[in-house]
C-alpha cells in the first residue's frame, strides 16, 4: 500500500488502452496533478491538448478484464487561483427557437480562493465544491474513446457527485484496468449546461483497489448516504434506462432483494441526479439511501 | 377571501375546457376532496374513471387567457388508511432487454397511517411525503387532455415537489383558468418509476390569487427555498429545454440578469430534479435556489 | 351507399368529441372542402383559425369504441391556385449551433397549376402531390387534441403517402367515430422540415367503411402496393417503436406469420418513411410490401 | 492508379489510428476480403473477433486531416453461398410492453445463390442487394470507435444505400485517412432491426480519390439519383438534425443556394432514408434528388 507521487509530463484526450504512465498495486495511494479543461497547468502553461486532457494512465498490477477497479477520491485541491467558464447557456439546453435570443458565448475568468472555499467572477460568489470532471478507465474492444464524452468505462460525466471522499466502481476491460483522470471543476450547476465548471487545475489523490471476479457494466460509486450507478448515453431516457437497470443489479445482487422488493424500494425512494447533459453521452445518475438497505 | 367547501360529485380524465364545479373569486381557498388514481373514494368505492380523475374544474372569477394562475397548495392530507402502488419497475425505465428479465406487474396494498407519517408494506416503511401528481388549468385552443400525461397548462407530472407549502403558476388559456386536481400520493421516489406512487384519496386544501396580464410559457412553482419551473415532454431532453429556457426567461425578466449573467448563475448552481417518467409526456424541473436572486 | 355534398361553415382546430356536422352511413361518400393550414377559404378569405383548422367530424352510423373506421382518399383538389409555405428550416430539424446561422422566416406565396400539376416560386417549380396534413378520429377518454400535434387516432401527421387512392384505418373511440379532415398541400417534402408544405385550399373526397368488432392500436394504411402503420410520438424513436409495434401485430394477426416468421420478414424487407419531424409528436411510417405478404 | 490485390490477415474492431495494413495512392483501386459480421471468412472459418471486424487500415498517400476521402464502391460480390441473421426483432425497436412478447432471438442460415440474386430461408426468398455494412476513416482525436457503432468517421451504419456504384465522402482526421471496411449484407431491411442482414464474407472492390483541402462534417455520399449526408447518433432525432444540416450546408456551398432556397428546395423534395437503429448510434440519411440540381 504504497504512495506513489506521480507528476505527469503528458497526457491522453482519449481513453484506451495507452502506454501505462505508472504501475501500481492494489492499496496503493497516487498523489498526482491534473490539468484544466483547456490543458493548461499549475503555472497557466498550456501543456496539453483541448479538451479534458488526462493523467495517466495508471496500471494497476493485478486488473483483469471482469474485474472491478474501486477508486476512492482522497482529495482534490486546486493548484491555482484562476478558473475559466463560458457564459452563455449551451444552444442543445434551451428550446430551438430560443437559440436565437442567445447571446455570443466567451471565456470568463473567475478568482478561486481555496481556503475560504469561494469562487467569484463580477456580482457572483459560490461555495468552492470541488469535483472530478473526467475520469475512467480502458473500454471494452480496444477503444480509444475521446475525453469530450463519456461510456461504460466513465469519462467525461461532469457529475457533481464525483467530489472528495466518493468511492467510484469501475468495469475492467484492459489488462491493468488503465485508470485516468483530468479536468477539475472548483464550482458547477448541474448538468454543466453553459458547457463548463470553472475549469482549474488540480493536485488530486486517489486510492485504488481491486474486486477480482466481480463484474459490473456501467460506472457505480458510493458515498455517506448513497449508492448511486451512472448511465452514459443519449438521450437521457436512455441514460436513464442505463442507471436505471444496474441499480436494480445491484439491489438484488448485494442486497438480497428480489425483482419485486427492489422495484418497490426504487418506487418509493429512488432519487436521480443529472451529471453531463453537454456532451454527446449525457449523464443520469440512478440513486439509493442507504437508510433503505439491509 | 372566502372558503369553499367542495364536495366533488363527478370527476373528469380529461383536463379541458369543461363545465365548472364551483365558480371561486381571486384570493379564496378550497377545501375540497381528490379521488386516488384509480378512482376510489375515502370509502374506497370506485366513484371515478381510472385513472387520475380530476377534481373541479374551478372557475377563478376574472382570469382570462394570458393571465397566470398562482394556486398555493395549503394542504394534502389523507382521508383513507389504505393506498395501493404497481410492484415492477415499468418498462421504459429499463434496457430494453432487460425487460425480459421482469416479473409480472401487481398492485399492492400499503398502510398508511398520516398521524404516524408512515407508510407500510411488507419489509418496508417509508415516511410520509404528501404530493398532488396531477392538477393543471385548461390548455389553449379548447384542447381536453388526458390526466395520463402532461402539458404546458400542468396535468400528471407527478412531481415530488408539489407538496404542502408550494407555490404553483400556471398559464391561463381559457376564462376562468378552470382549475383541476387530483392523484394525490402519499410516497413516491423520482421519476414514479414503478407507474404509482402510493395511491390515495385526499383532503386537499388550496388558495388561488391572479396575476393579471402576467404570461408564462409553462408551469412554475415556489417554495422556501427555491423557484423552478416544469418542462412536460418527451423525451427528457425536449423536458429539459423547456425548464431550462422557461428558468432562463424568469431570471431576466423578474430578477435584473441580462442573458449572460442569467447563464453564469444558471451554470454555477442550476439543479434539476426529476417528475414522471413513465408518462407518455416526462417531467423535468429546473430549479434556481433563493439564496442566488437578489 | 349515399354520396354527401357538404360545405362546412364551421370549423374546429381539435380532434374531440364535437357535436356532428353531418351523419353519414357505413359506405357512403363524401364531397367536402378544407380550408388551408392558416384557415383560409377557396376565396383565401380567412373564415377558420390557425393552424389546420378541420372540417367536421362526420359521423359514421353505427361506429363504436372498438372498431375500425376505413377511409378512402378518392380524391384532393385544390380549388384555388395559390398556396403558401415558410422558406427557412425550422429550428428543431437542425444542430443547435446551427440556429444561429439560420435567417428570419417568412412566408412565401406559391402558384398552383393542378392541370399542369405543378407548384412554382421563383427558381423552383415542382410537380404537384397533393395530400392531406391532418386528419383522425376522436381519440379516447374524451380528449380534445389539437391539430397541431398527432396521436393514435390520426391528427397532423403530415405523411406524403396520404394521398389520393391511399386507404386508412383509424381506431374507433368515439361514438360514430366522429371523422375530421384538413391541411391539404400541394406539394411537401419529407418531414415537413420547413414547418409547412404547399399549403391551399381544397374539394376533398372520401369514402368511409366500418369494421365491426375489429380493433386496431394507432393508424394504418395501405395503398396499391405497401400496408403500413404510423407512429405518433416524439421522440422519432418512440415513434418509430409505435409504428414497427403495430405492423408486427397486423402480420401476425391477418397474414398467418409467427413473431419469428414476421421478425424475419421485417427485418429483410420492412421500410420506413418520415411523416412530419415538426410537430410537438413526429410521425414514423412503418411499411411492407405486399408482394412479400401472402 | 495502381489496381492492388490485398489479402488480409488480421482484422480490427475499431477504427482508429492503427497500423496501415497497405498503402495505396490517389485514384488506386483495391480489390480485398471482407469478414462476416461473425468474423467468419470465405471457408467460414472463425478468423477474426465478433462484431463486424474491418479489413484495412489503406493509408491513402497525402491525405491529410481537413481534406475528403471518396470512396467509391466499385463491387461486393459475396464469396460463399452461406449466410447468416437473427430472427426476432431488436427490443429497442419496439414499444417497451411489447418486448414481454418477443420470443428469444436465434440464428438462422440462409442460403445466397449470387448468380440468381436470391437468399432464402424457410418460406422467404428475397433478392440479393449487396450493401456494405461498416467502413470508415479514423476518426478525430486518436480515437479508436467500435465497429459496432458510427461517428462523423463513418462505422457500423447499416444504410442499405451503400450498395455497388455508390461514391461516399469521408472527412479525414488521420495522416493516410485509414480507411477500414467490412460487414458486408446480402439482404436488409431498413433500420437493421433484427440487428443484422444477411452477415456473409465477400469479395469487394473499392477506388479512392482524394479531395484535397476540402472540408466535410460527416459522412456524404452520391449515387446516379441522389446526393445525400448521413448523421449518425441517437436518438434518431440528432442524427436527423446532423444528416439535414450537413445536407443544408452542402447545398449552399456547392450549389449555389442561399440559405433560403436552401430551406425551400429541401422543405418541397427532402428525402429521407434511414440507416442503422439498432446500434449506440443511429443513423439517418438525408437525401437531395439530383433531379432539382442545378
């Protein structure tokens, strides 16, 4: 259970099965740095490709193809002070006709104070929450899927859920499960509708282990209060039926409910968040209480 | 500001432009009685039309096309012991091939008991959360639509956040506004996910007051802590847009934002909650937490 | 066996349970007038209300919930020589960033010459196809649904392939079934992407039939060569899944096929056509040839 | 113009910046194998990985990202009388209820006489119509995209239009473009909604041209009637939106048409076909007749 400090010296704008950037063992903690959105880094250098460019990525010695990657979220804390959004609504958010009334989108700066856990731009100020844009591991089939959208394997979800302290499950399709990471955001609305969260670069650690034999097919992650499971697709109904069916796995799989009980659990007291709706994969978040699980 | 005692003798499964029930003035309050979605009573008689026979119309003295009805929900409150939900999550929630893998649907019967705030079946008990799924106005051009789904003017949208305490805003179509409710629950997770919530008929209680000449695209509500408006349509993504374009026109129009700034706000803390999406029209609500509005 | 001459005075822009404007008989005819989608006249006097006002409901003798209403389109005619359409894509056929590229959109005025069966505006002249935009029965429950949108009971469906010769079946819901018809065009392209077609007033001929005890679930057609039924939903995917729903029932009920036999056979040789891509639902057109039926 | 006879050894099930398996030049032909969807060859023999694995990569001297492939499609001749389909309808083709009725899915064997140009099995013979199931060029980013998908590259499209003498343009993002193809059908209907045609091996010819410094968005194509654009995503309403704007773009910059006659044309004689809805990705076909062409 080593800890591993990574500085990266480059970076993927797709995930798939790429040259480790490191190996590590199941237990092994990474403290490693993430560029923004625009990969630009600590210094406000641009030193990777647009957009969402990745760290990694990291090998994990042991990870098989069926496998489970558990990836807990220690910390994610910004390296510099400037963060940048866009400004205006998507055009994909709002009602065709209404595109019209839209004004022209542009880059805006925001000051990013970390310690007093605000991030202001003109009139506004908001809480600092920081959380994990991108991030996932190989494909299935050799894919090499870009960092603008988001499958099975995670990628470009924008979820605020992904913040300090989650635990996210992921399906292993490459040897080593090759897990990347990249694109910080220090405050975001959900569903990343204007296109962004104030984009910032990070110093990040992350805690990685390994469920042999278990298998999963699409993106979990728990926290405190919640087991969640996270359908990538378009459009959102389909995103939706993805989340959707793989809680309803787990109920009966973890938990020791029949189709039945976990139907009429979800009935009364499913909860859905909306991560990315942006992207060519919009994000559906299919969440449970664990004060309702055994 | 009179109070009117409505006991209701028939029951509409349209939402349209129908005879009225009562005849009410700006600023009065209803106290009247909804059916459950199957169209029993507080006896449990089958006195209704399944499914979500409507309780009115009311007639709001002075409302005319163009206006806004804003009808405060005082409130909900169970007159039986006994609701029912469906035990199988409906099949458009799911992959589609996972439906193979459903049981067959049935209805159950749930204990309700309002003075302990606990609904009962078999292993589960979930707190009661008193909620109107479907109420609305009489949609333009002299349209009757059905209470199985939703539009502009309101109807099944099944939403949890119309409970005790909110604030609704519709858009006036036809003289009198011509006001519906009905299909109250008293449990229901996001999304009515398994096609019920816990089915029951209620004492609901409600006050209109009119905005005149005040025109709204669809429907808005209001509550403590949030304001937020309702995208009826399918798919989700087409639901979204219309929340969001309708949240984006309330923020320029009421509260100073020119379009960019609206944007940043919307794309710093936007939140999105989830109505029906079992109905052949979805439910998205886009909400904008108080504490941001000047 | 009657033919009916009927000049209608009023006008409706919903398909509902209006009183009747003529009762007519199981295999009786009818020679009538549509007013164009705007509500003008032969005259182009505006004596209906935008958009796609109807002329009707007939209705048939003996009809009840459960059957089939047959129509024959004998013919459409335009009586009158100019036409109208919109000259800019509407706004939800394109990519959302794309709308801003579009200019305004006007109306533009077209010359019909139905001897020489063509339509010309500047540059372009096209040979005339006339059609009928909207058309239905009552649908179910009482409901009143507007012309501008569709459903299982017809509506604006906007389908080239409702044409003259074109026989449809409509599920019956209604009393007399209560037959509507209008929003002729002389000439459309697929979807009615511009948001119209040749829009003009016409004489209108048809024949209806009934099928007793026959019940069918959304439109159906056939013509000299295809069966085929229409999806009404949005998204098109839905509608697609409607359409595709019905024909694999209509193979297995009346052409002696299996689900394996009618799987195949779809799957070899099933066609789709695109009705209107404009409307709050879009139209789907699931087809089969009948030199493939038995 | 070199005529090149390449045998291939090793397949992909992406495409994406691999290996070139041969190099070709401007105006070449290459005359090559292609797999069955199954990864079955000429001896049927399982050679390569399930599903629709690519023959290629042919790395065209000079091209460049930002300039067109052309593609033209010289002949697919199947080289086995054996060929294969499913035989029950996708689920997601039809309405979510109606997937409880479907009976389990199973292969089938069909017999292909190419002299006589029929496949039969059981009680249907249809005729052949060879189409090429899945090519494409390398698609941005380094991204490598499952074959059992599509993108503005190209892919798993499933448009019976890609038949012998059609020329098809691809937007180069790759050094060499990478062109791929594979996943020939004997018969299909539209949609593939039994997800397959008829799956054979195949001996095909193709020739390629290259466009220097043109720039495309998506896949177009031409045949002796029609010029027309694929957009591939789902729901089929995006790609609807991505075939019509690539189309409306088309028109204008090589035809002459402003974006009003633009609009107008496409909104009188619009076509559409529609390509594959049974994959990730959908696809739709929009078509223009040459016909109205200056």
């Amino acid at each position: 259970m080593a800890i591993h400090d990574f500085e990266p010296d480059h970076y993927f704008v797709t995930i798939g099965w790429h040259e480790p950037a490191l190996h590590i063992a199941d237990g092994d903690t990474v403290r490693t740095k993430t560029l923004d959105a625009l990969g630009n880094n600590q210094q406000g250098e641009k030193v990777g490709e647009r957009g969402n460019p990745q760290t990694g990525p990291f090998y994990v010695e042991g990870a098989e193809p069926g496998d489970t990657l558990v990836v807990q979220i220690d910390s994610i804390v910004p390296n510099r002070v400037i963060g940048h959004t866009r400004n205006v609504l998507s055009e994909n958010i709002v009602d065709p006709e209404y595109v019209r009334e839209l004004p022209e989108n542009e880059w805006i700066e925001w000051q990013v104070d970390y310690a007093a856990k605000t991030a202001s731009w003109g009139q506004f100020t908001f809480p600092v929450d920081m959380m994990i844009g991108c991030f996932g591991v190989a494909p299935p089939r050799g894919e090499a899927i870009s960092t603008a959208t988001s499958y099975i394997n995670g990628g470009n979800m924008d979820y605020r859920g992904f913040r300090e302290g989650v635990t996210v499950y992921l399906p292993v399709s490459a040897p080593g499960a090759l897990f990347f990471l990249g694109d910080c955001h220090a405050v975001q609305g959900d569903g990343e509708i204007i296109g962004t969260g104030i984009e910032i670069s990070c110093d990040v650690q992350f805690t990685v282990q390994l469920q042999k034999g278990r298998t999963i097919n699409t993106v979990r992650g728990e926290n405190d209060t919640h087991i969640f499971a996270a359908g990538n697709a378009r459009p959102l109904d389909q995103a939706t039926q993805h989340a959707t069916t793989e809680i309803m796995r787990w109920l009966q799989s973890d938990y020791g409910f029949d189709a039945t009980d976990a139907s009429v659990l979800l009935g009364m007291a499913v909860e859905y968040d909306i991560g990315n709706i942006y992207d060519p994969a919009y994000t559906m978040v299919c969440k449970m209480a664990k004060r309702w699980l055994p």
